[in-house]
C-alpha cells in the first residue's frame, strides 16, 4: 500500500527542509564551481546531521535533480512573465525579450548556468532541461499567438521548442570557452534562432489591436 501523506505541518516542515538543503547545495556548488557535490559536505553548509539529509537524497545525482526542477520551475515561471502589448513592435521582440530574461536569471545565479550550459550535470538532468525547453517553447508559441496574427499550428509550436535548444546550444558553446554567455555569443544565438523561426512564422507578422485573453 502507497504511504499516506503525512500531516500538512509535517508536510511543511519537510518541504523548508528540503528548502534548506538545496540552498546549501546551490552555496556549495558556488563555492567550487564544480556540480560534483558531497552530500556530508553539504549536510555541514546547511547545518543539519547527515542522516537528515539522507533521509531525503540518497544520493548526490538526485539532489541536483531536484536543484534543477527548482531552476526550471523558475525558468517556466519567467517564460510566463506578462509582456506589455504596447512595447512589441514586431514579434521577433518576444524572442529578445524571453531570452534577455532567461540571460538575466542565468547571470544572478551562476549555479544554475553551471547545471544547464555546464559538461559535468550529466545526461539526466540534460534530458530534464531538454523537456523544459519544450515547455519553454509552447509557453513562448502561445505569447505569440496572444500578441500577433498567426494561424496556430503544431509544427510552429515545435519550432519554437527547437528554437529555445538552438539558442541554449550557443549559449553552452560560450560557457564552454569563457564560463559565461558573453553577449557577442548571446547576439549569436538570438540570429541564429530567429533565422530558423523565420523558416515558420516569416518577416512580417502583423501585430494584433489588442492582445488575446492568456
């Protein structure tokens, strides 16, 4: 028989924990600039006895994984951001402006460009960002629709999930060299995105008089 939930101020309680011991986490992996973590290591930065913290990651592979839903989960939230209607101009501006937030969140939390741009993360949590992308890009897909006159359609949704990868791969390219997404290479991935989503959506789209219900 599955186990029942315990009480919501069990709940609660474990959830700050687990709060805490990510933080932790996030502070050790700062510090050494390295994703290969130490469980006893970050058990000590988050002031908690070992078995405390084994009682929720047995491992420290699933410890990151859990560091990166949390990145994603933030990432998603911006990709959500309202944009104002009556900043856009043309609809390439919504690809400028996700990505000057998502370069943004990457800058103030360097962990989290480590985790996703980095070599060391593994194939799990590179399929787990790979399926964010994809999320990413339909949540980016319905902004356009909201904001301009484009016919929906699947294959233009899944453009726009490609497009996000294409823009992560140059932004990896970068960290790979510099250990930052330097904006000459951050300008290289916005071309390189809106010459494919062009491919689908064309030059000139016309914006709509008022933006559609989200």
């Amino acid at each position: 028989m599955p186990l029942r939930p315990g009480p919501p101020q069990r709940q609660a309680r474990g959830r700050l924990r687990i709060e805490k011991i990510l933080d932790a986490a996030d502070q050790v992996i700062a510090r050494q600039d390295v994703t290969d973590l130490s469980l006893q290591e970050v058990a000590q930065q988050a002031q908690l006895p070992p078995a405390s913290l084994y009682h929720y990651f047995s491992t420290s592979q699933s410890l990151l994984m859990e560091l990166a839903r949390r990145y994603h989960t933030a990432f998603e939230a911006l990709a959500s951001h309202r944009i104002d209607h009556d900043r856009l101009t043309q609809w390439s501006d919504l690809c400028v402006f996700h990505a000057d937030l998502a370069l943004r969140f990457y800058h103030e939390h360097p962990v989290a460009m480590r985790l996703f741009l980095g070599p060391q993360s593994g194939w799990e949590i590179r399929a787990a960002d790979l399926a964010t992308n994809r999320r990413i890009g339909g949540l980016h897909y319905r902004k356009l629709i909201q904001h301009f006159t484009v016919a929906e359609s699947p294959a233009l949704e899944e453009a726009f999930a490609i497009s996000v990868t294409i823009s992560d791969s140059i932004w990896a390219l970068s960290f790979a060299r510099s250990g930052s997404v330097e904006p000459d290479m951050a300008a290289e991935a916005m071309r390189a995105r809106l010459a494919y989503l062009r491919l689908y959506v064309g030059e000139f789209v016309e914006k709509r008089a008022a933006p559609l219900d989200a």
